[in-house]
C-alpha cells in the first residue's frame, strides 16, 4: 500500500511540475514583451497604492515617516469643514454632470443619427471642447462669466441693466458654474460613444419597430438603449472617473472661492501634500478618493467581465 501511495504521489507532482513547465514556456515571447506591463502594475500601481494606504495611518508632516497614528488622519479629515465641502461639492456636481452629461450626450446622439446634413461638422463642433485641456476650458468660463468682462458686462452696456450671471461670485451658485463648464467639454465625448452605438444596431430592428407600428422614441427608449449597455456602462465609468479626478477645471475657473466654496477632494489632497506640508492627511484623503474609484470600477468590472455576463 505505501508502495502504490509513493507512486501516485509521484505521478501527481510530475504531473504538476509538468504543467507549470506547460504554463510559464507556453507563448513565451508574449510572457516576456508582457513582462514591463506587468512590472509596472506591480510597482506603480500596487506599489504606490500600498504605499499610499499604509502612510495615511501615520503621523507623516511634511517627509514620510513610519509612526503609526491609528485612524487620526481620519478623524481629522472626516472633521474638516473643509473636506466635508469638498465632498458636497463633489456630489452636487457629480451627480448632475452624470445625468445631464448622458442625457444631452444621447439626445445628441439620437439627432445625429437621423442622417443630418453637415454631420460631420456637427460632430466636430461638438467634440472639439474634449480636445480642450480643463484649464483651458477653465479660463475661457472665467472671461466668460466674469462680472466686468464677461457675458453680463456685455448684456449691461447693451442696455439690459438687471442682467446678471456673475456665478463664479456666488458661494451658493459657483458649483453650478463648474457644472455647465464641465457639460460644455464632456457632452460632446459621450455623443460620439453613443453614436458608435447606434451604429451599431441592426437594421432589422428598425425595420421590425416599423412593421409593429412602434413609434420611433419608444424604439430608441425601450429597445435600442437596453441593447447599449455595454455603451453606456463605459460612458458611466468614465465620466464617473473623471468626476472624482475634477481638479484642473476648479483651478482654472475658481481657485477653489469665493472662499472655499467650491473646493473638491483632489485640490484638497493637492494643497495638503503640496502646500500645507501635511503627507498624512493628504493621503488620507487620496485614500478615500481611491475607495471611491473602487466603488465605481469594481461593479463595472463585475458587470463586463463577470457574473454579468452569460456563458
């Protein structure tokens, strides 16, 4: 019996040694055009985000240091007035541009296929802002919404004197200035994804909806859309990543006034680590940005790669 339970432990580890050879020698020159990808991820990626979370646990002011404070950055980032407007901002703003920016990006898209004369131009027009960097896009609000220079000093020397769009001036309105500048640049990105969609369904469809009788905005509603999910989840996720990331625009166009009015998480992480020589909390902060990116990601992932999906 030990005889026979040597020799099917033996065979079972040739055969595991067997088909470890099989998986590290199988497709070898790919194995190793893909080994700086993969060296980067553990290292840049991993690597600075293990480095991130562990030193937002510690005392670090304005050079790293390993003395652990327990959840302190936390609490104090958690009680900042400061953060807790960031954050507001955040939602205010996030959850208006992922509406308004699928919205009017699907409406658009819908136009557009309609075989429109120009379409081309049009579709250029409406994407030459994503080309923009945000703080171009920035100052160009700015002049446009600054109370002398801008749209509303103009309309005042033409006669309208009660004309008034001075929102950058404006704690309880600034966020929204943020917002119809961040429309102004990503509506046209979301068009286009959407249009790619569009093109994409069969004909048959179409030809189907109009035999049924079905009108033409019921198709696209209950028919079409449900058919672009994959569309659409990419559209979120992006968008969605590049709400949290917002930074550039509130530079540009507000510096974060009047006051600290429209403050958001990633110039709060800038200005800590960079400005108020507090490593600890800035991180802190970055920490919790990153929880957020996860929190988007993570379903995505699921949904495309998944349980989502049907084998």
């Amino acid at each position: 019996m030990a005889h026979v339970s040597h020799a099917a432990s033996s065979q079972s580890g040739s055969a595991f040694a067997r088909y470890f050879k099989q998986l590290f020698t199988r497709n070898l020159a790919a194995k190793f055009a893909a080994t700086p990808m993969v060296v980067t991820v553990l290292v840049v990626f991993v690597g600075c985000t293990g480095w991130t979370i562990w030193y937002s646990f510690t005392g670090s002011r304005l050079l790293p240091n390993n003395t652990f404070v327990g959840l302190e950055q936390y609490q104090r980032l958690f009680a900042s007035s400061r953060w807790n407007i960031s954050i507001r901002n955040l939602f205010i703003f996030g959850c208006f541009s992922l509406v308004f920016t699928m919205v009017i990006g699907f409406v658009l898209a819908v136009l557009m296929d309609q075989k429109i004369r120009f379409e081309s131009a049009f579709r250029t027009i409406m994407l030459y802002p994503f080309a923009l960097s945000f703080i171009v896009t920035g100052l160009v609000w700015q002049w446009i919404m600054n109370p002398t220079l801008g749209l509303q000093g103009t309309m005042r020397n033409l006669g309208w004197e009660s004309f008034r769009f001075d929102w950058i001036a404006q704690s309880d309105m600034v966020i929204y200035a943020l917002l119809i500048a961040g429309l102004w640049q990503g509506t046209g990105f979301v068009m286009v994804l959407m249009l790619a969609g569009l093109r994409g369904i069969d004909e048959e469809i179409w030809k189907a909806s109009r035999i049924d009788g079905i009108p033409t905005w019921r198709t696209y509603l209950f028919i079409v859309l449900p058919m672009m999910r994959g569309v659409l989840v990419t559209a979120v996720v992006i968008v969605g990543s590049g709400i949290v990331r917002l930074y550039d625009l509130v530079v540009a166009l507000t510096r974060g006034g009047p006051g600290i009015a429209s403050e958001v998480p990633a110039k709060y992480v800038y200005d800590y680590m960079f400005t108020a020589g507090n490593i600890g909390q800035g991180l802190a902060a970055s920490t919790m940005m990153l929880l957020t990116v996860m929190i988007i990601i993570i379903p995505w992932a699921y949904l495309e790669f998944g349980g989502g999906k049907k084998s």
